[in-house]
C-alpha cells in the first residue's frame, strides 16, 4: 500500500503508436498518470503523445512496484518484455508499406 494513502501502487506500461515507444512507470492512480501524460504534464512522454494504456499490475506496495518496473524496463521491446506482460509483440509491429 502506499506509504502516504495505504492504496496499492500499480506498474502501467503505455503504447504510443505515433512514435512506436512504449512508457513503463508507477501510479496510484494509472487512468490518471495516463490523462497527465496525454496532455503533456511528462516532459518526456509529452513528445510521443496520444499514448494507450495497455498493461497494469497492481502491487501492494512500493518496493514491489519499483522492482517490477525496474525488471520490465530492461526487458523494454524485447521479446522477455512481452513474455513478462502477456502482451503480444505482433500487435506491436511496424506497418509495413
């Protein structure tokens, strides 16, 4: 739980499909932290705007959160990354032209 609210923390992962980048970080509140980024309030996310919510893990606390965030971001756009989410690298490709 959180230290400051005791409500769990969650690791969301965002897709921006305007850039092809995916974003992995840690929210109380995801649909939240995703509206923030989306209206640029990320200096880094601000440039790959729209971004999608697409993967959330709830955790009871920060520590936990902060190791899967860490464990997911080495894995970023490897295929460990979507064993590990769940997700499926196929609806991440490039289209071709």
């Amino acid at each position: 739980m959180s230290r400051v609210s005791d409500k769990p923390y969650f690791v969301y992962v965002l897709w921006s499909a305007s850039a092809f980048r995916f974003y992995i970080g840690i929210s109380e509140n995801p649909q939240q932290r995703l509206s923030q980024h989306n209206v640029g309030q990320s200096f880094w996310t601000s440039r790959y705007r729209p971004w999608t919510l697409i993967h959330i893990e709830r955790f009871s606390d920060y520590r936990g959160a902060r190791m899967r965030e860490i464990q997911l971001k080495r894995q970023k756009s490897g295929q460990n990354f979507f064993r590990l989410t769940g997700l499926d690298p196929k609806d991440f490709k490039r289209a071709s032209h």
